[in-house]
C-alpha cells in the first residue's frame, strides 16, 4: 500500500478549525488507499511563547530544560490530531519522539538524529491507523528530550519518510510552495514548480525558512520527493527532486539571513594551523561559522572574520577567545548589525558575469558589501542589515526573479524505487554505525590549474568589487572563487582565482583597477591548489570544514582563502602543498566516503 507522510507546520494547525481541517487531509489521503503518517508542529506560534517565558525565568536558560519545555509544543498539537481524527471517526494514534524511538545525539536545541525505529509506527499503520509523529523532538541514549532546532518538524518528517520508504512527503505549510525569495518579504516573488535538492538546500540555509536545510538533506541523501504546498486549499505547490525547472537560469533563488553577526580577529599568527585552532572550539559547540575571510598578512600577523547566527555570538566568542589570545591575537571587532543576501542558481558555474551583475546592481543601489564569499553555485554579500531588504529586492530584480513563469502545477513523479533497496541498505548501515544525520562525503579533488591574485587595502565602499569584477569579465577572464574579506571599516582585500592561463590578463586588470583605486599593493600566487570536498549539507555540518582545516594542520599546510556552501567546501593551499593536502583529506575523510 503507498505510504505518505503529511507535515502541517504551526500556522497550519494554529487553532481548532485548522487541526480539523488538517486532520481531513489526513482522512481523505488515507480514504483514498494511503497509509498515513502526519508530523506535526506546535500550534502557531507556541513555540516562541515557550522561548520567551524561558527567557523571562532565566536569561540563558540550560539548553537540556530547553528542549523540555519546547517538546511540550509539539505534544499538545500531536493529541489534539488524534481527537480530531477521532472525531471524524477514523482510528489515530499520536506518538512523541521517544515513543517513536527517534534517537538523536545529546546536543540540545540541535540535536541530530542518529536513528528511528519503524516497527511501531508500522504496526500501528498495518492495524488501520493514522499516526500522528511529534515533530521537532527526540531522544538521546540518557533518554532525555531533545530537539532538532527551529523548524526541525520538517526534518523529523522527511527522516520518517525516508525511514519508512514512503511515496513522497508532503510538507502543508501557510505559502502555495517555493518562491524565488520568501514571498513576505518580497510580494513580486515568483512560485517555482520545481526546484532540486542542491538549490533548495543551498537556499534552506542561506535563510529560505520554508524548509529546515536538514530537512533537504534528508530528502536528498534518500531519495525522498518532498513537495511543499498550501495546507490552504488543495492545489499543488512545488516539488523538490533531483532535477531543477530553473537550471538553465543563472539565479533561480534569492534569500536573506538577516540576524547574522561578524566577528574578527585581529592579529593571529598567519601560520599552518591557525584557522583550526580558532574554528574547533566553534565546531564543537556546533555553532554553524559562515563567511570565513581571511586578510593578506601584514608582519606575519592576519585578520580572520567570520559570520555566526546573531544568536550565537556570544557562545561563538566564548568559544575562541581562549585559543585567539593563546596565539596573541585579539577579538577586534563584533558587528551585530548585519545581514547576509545570497543568490543562489545551478547555472552560475556555467556562466560569467554573474558576480559582477550582482555587485554592480547593488553598487547602484549604493549598498555596501562588507564581505564576499562566492562558491560553485551560489553568492553572498554581508551587508548592514538597515540596507538588506534593499539589497534583497535589488538582486532579486536584478536577476528578474520577479518575472519567474512556472510551468502549469506539475505531477509528482513516482518515486524512483529502483534503487530502493539499495537506499533501505544505506539507512541501516548508517543507524547502526554513525548515525541517519551523519556526513556523507561524494568525492575530495585536487584542481592545481589555478592561479590566486589578492588586491589588498582596497577602499572598502561601493562599486570597486563590481568595477574589478567588470573589467576582469570583459577581458574574458572566467573568475572561480571571490572573498572579499574585512580589515577595517574603511578598507578590505578582495581575493579571487582564475584558470592559470588566465593569469596573464587578469594581473594586467588588477594592476589598472588598483592603480585607479588607489589600493596597497596586488599580491598573487601563480601555482596554487585548490582542495575541495563534495557531499551533502556540509555547511550544516560543522565537522567538515573543521575536519580539513585539522588535516592540513597536522600537514603543516597554510590555509590562504576558503569557501564553502552546502554541497562542497574549497580551501585553496600554496601550489605545492596540493599532492599531500588531497592525501591527508583523503585520509582523514576515509569513514565518511560515500
Ligand atoms: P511552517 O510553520 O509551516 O513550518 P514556516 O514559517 O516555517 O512555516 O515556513 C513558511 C514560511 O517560509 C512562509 O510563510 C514564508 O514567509 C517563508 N519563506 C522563506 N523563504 C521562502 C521561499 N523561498 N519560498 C516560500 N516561502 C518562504
Ligand atoms: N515548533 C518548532 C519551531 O517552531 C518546530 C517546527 O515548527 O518545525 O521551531
Ligand atoms: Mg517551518
């Protein structure tokens, strides 16, 4: 019999009326010959109600009573389903994470799932009932609650589905599917019908809160078809799956992360080793670390920034400030006023003049980028947040998102069960040994056909990366990596890489462009290595990046520039250190190859 596991998030089970109207869905789908799994959210907005009142008894409550309390949510809303299905005189049966068997690790508020067990809920579907899974909860080895982090309702149903090899999994929330950016923030935005794992994901955690980025993860590593769709009516939204209805698009998504936090650190060794050493304390406290910039070293000394989710900056300080001021550094500055704006799109790599489109649309605007990073398939600028909203709706037009026509609602495709088998084999080695969230790597390459050249003390205001970047496309120069990094609020340097025997033409460019601009010096590396590790969720993953930096530590390897994104993280090394850096990561990443 198809099994289908239906999601309702908290507007969509917000009070009374809509539980019952969800629990219909729920009676129609399994009228129609499905068996039914539902996970659902806290009603409307109880889940930042707990969080307040949390914060009102203790300012940094302990995380482990955290995730008690927030569980309490999603067991209120689980029961009520059951009384409505009840009601409506259908057999359901509600279920908590622990009564489930969801097993996570023991990191509260962000835990991640290591197993579930199947056989309750199927023996409860194969007697005739719905079953209703508690969204967002599980449980550690100690049998404490814990919690996925906001919005992981989405994860626990695409893990069931996964686990339970369902059809597809429907995710009802309170918008029609997948807009080109969040649609409450930028009404001109358009739907999308289709879009594919990597896009989704990518925009999951650069800011797209219609999905949790797990979540995608999930559907990605095991085949699940998610669709996202209104639990409003009964049209269908957009489906995400292995292929995209934008690829051909330079940018098929935007998104806005406004609450981020830059942090920098002044003064630090621009020795091998460095960078580990400030970022393990932070990946172990899985505080999530984007934009990593790095600064050209002035007396042997260099600037690292970073970005963290506001929320965590003080965690994140916490974490490095012993290992900065062992090295002799000092955490300089702290801008908690800042937002990050991404484009996103699988044909970015396949064309030029993506980057410089987006800074010079922004260069207009008068928006300043306070940092850059870019990888394979997506762009992001650091921003003041006061300038975000702008800055989002500027690239969004940019890119004419807004003008986005989606071909007619689209079927689900059947679930590709051919290699089923082969996906159910995958699920169960991983639960036994390291865990259903655990990282999957696809491949560790070496390019050493690159050359790097930095412009340092470039004046840090608007225009001069799109300026560069301009004359750098016009003389035909395909640009790979971009980092602007931060020295001061008055000056930056901006890093970027290019195919070897482009070398010749883009020096000449960056010798103009820094004699126009009045920057320091151009500094470049004719041989370097470019490192780069490919899987799934890898930024999510803290371990990823950390695991390279540590392995090119023990190397002695220097780490010059990095990027990262979702589903590959780039570290570029002196050209000689490639041949042992790729063996040490090979080494180093053996038990989680594919
Ligand atoms: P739920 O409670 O159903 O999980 P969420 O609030 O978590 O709902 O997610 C739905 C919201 O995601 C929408 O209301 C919308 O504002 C926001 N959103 C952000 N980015 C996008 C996007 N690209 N497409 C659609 N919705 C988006
Ligand atoms: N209730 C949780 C939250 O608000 C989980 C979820 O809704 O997905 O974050
Ligand atoms: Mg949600």
């Amino acid at each position: 019999m198809p099994l289908v596991v239906q999601k309702f998030g908290g507007t969509s089970v917000a009070d009374s009326q809509k539980i019952l109207a969800a629990a219909r869905k729920a009676v129609r789908a399994h009228q129609t010959g499905n068996q039914v799994v539902m996970v659902v959210s806290a009603m409307g907005k109880n889940t930042d109600t707990l969080i307040s009142l949390a914060q009102e008894v203790n300012e940094r409550p302990p995380a482990r009573e955290m995730d008690m309390l927030l569980s309490t949510g999603e067991q209120v809303s689980v029961a009520l389903m059951a009384m409505a299905i009840d009601s409506l005189g259908y057999k359901a049966v509600s279920l908590t994470g622990a009564q489930i068997g969801i097993k996570t690790d023991s990191s509260h508020t962000k835990a991640r799932i290591h197993s579930i067990s199947t056989d309750r809920i199927k023996t409860l579907l194969d007697e005739g009932n719905i079953v209703i899974a508690a969204g967002f909860q599980g449980i550690d080895d100690n049998l404490n609650i814990t919690t996925l982090g906001r919005g992981g309702s989405d994860t626990t149903a695409v893990a069931l589905a996964a686990v339970l090899g369902a059809d597809q999994c429907e995710i009802y929330t309170d918008v029609d599917g997948v807009y080109t950016t969040d649609p409450r923030v930028l009404p001109e935005a358009c739907l999308v019908r289709q879009v594919c794992y990597d896009e989704m994901l990518e925009l999951a955690s650069l800011g797209a809160g219609v999905l949790h980025s797990r979540s995608v993860e999930f559907g990605k590593k095991f085949n699940v078809p998610i669709h996202v769709r209104s639990s409003l009516s009964d049209v269908p939204g957009s489906i995400i799956v292995d292929d995209s209805e934008t690829a051909a698009l330079a940018v098929s998504g935007a998104a806005l992360t406004k609450d981020e936090a830059l942090i920098s650190v002044f003064e630090v060794p621009d020795v091998p080793g460095t960078i580990y050493q400030i970022f393990a304390p932070v990946a172990d406290k899985k505080i999530t670390v984007d934009m990593i910039v790095q600064n050209v070293a002035e007396n042997g000394n260099t600037t690292v920034s970073f970005t963290v989710p506001r929320n965590e900056v003080q965690d994140a300080i916490d974490a490095i400030h012993p290992s900065v001021e062992k090295m002799g550094g000092r955490i300089g500055l702290v801008d908690e006023n800042v937002s990050k704006v991404s484009v996103v799109g699988l044909g970015m790599a396949k064309q030029t003049g993506v980057a410089n489109r987006m800074f010079q649309t922004l260069a207009d605007a008068a928006v300043n980028m306070e940092i850059i990073t870019t990888s394979e398939i997506k762009i992001s600028a650091l921003v003041k947040r006061e300038q975000a909203l702008n800055a989002l709706r500027t690239v969004h037009s940019e890119f004419a998102l807004d003008k986005v026509e989606s071909k007619e609602p689209t079927q689900l495709p059947a679930r590709d069960i051919s290699n089923q088998v082969n996906i159910a084999e995958v699920i169960e080695r991983l639960q036994r040994d390291t865990g259903m969230e655990s990282l999957m790597i696809d491949d560790i390459s070496l390019d050493d056909s690159q050359s790097r050249i930095t412009l340092s003390k470039v004046p840090n205001e608007p225009g001069i990366a799109a300026q560069l970047f301009d004359r750098i496309a016009a003389a035909g120069v395909f640009v790979d990596m971009i980092v602007q990094s931060y020295a001061s609020s008055q000056i930056a340097d901006i890093t970027f890489t290019m195919p070897r025997d482009q070398f010749d033409n883009a020096i000449t460019v960056a010798n103009q462009v820094c004699e126009d601009f009045g920057c320091d010096k151009v500094d470049y590396k004719k041989t370097i290595a470019k490192l780069s590790v490919s899987g799934v969720g890898l930024r999510s993953h803290t371990g990823v990046a950390i695991g390279m930096f540590r392995a090119l530590s023990d190397a002695n390897i220097n780490i010059e520039t990095m990027n990262t994104s979702e589903v590959r993280v780039n570290v570029i090394v002196d050209g000689d250190s490639g041949q042992i850096g790729i063996e040490c990561l090979r080494e180093a990443f053996r038990h989680s190859l594919r």
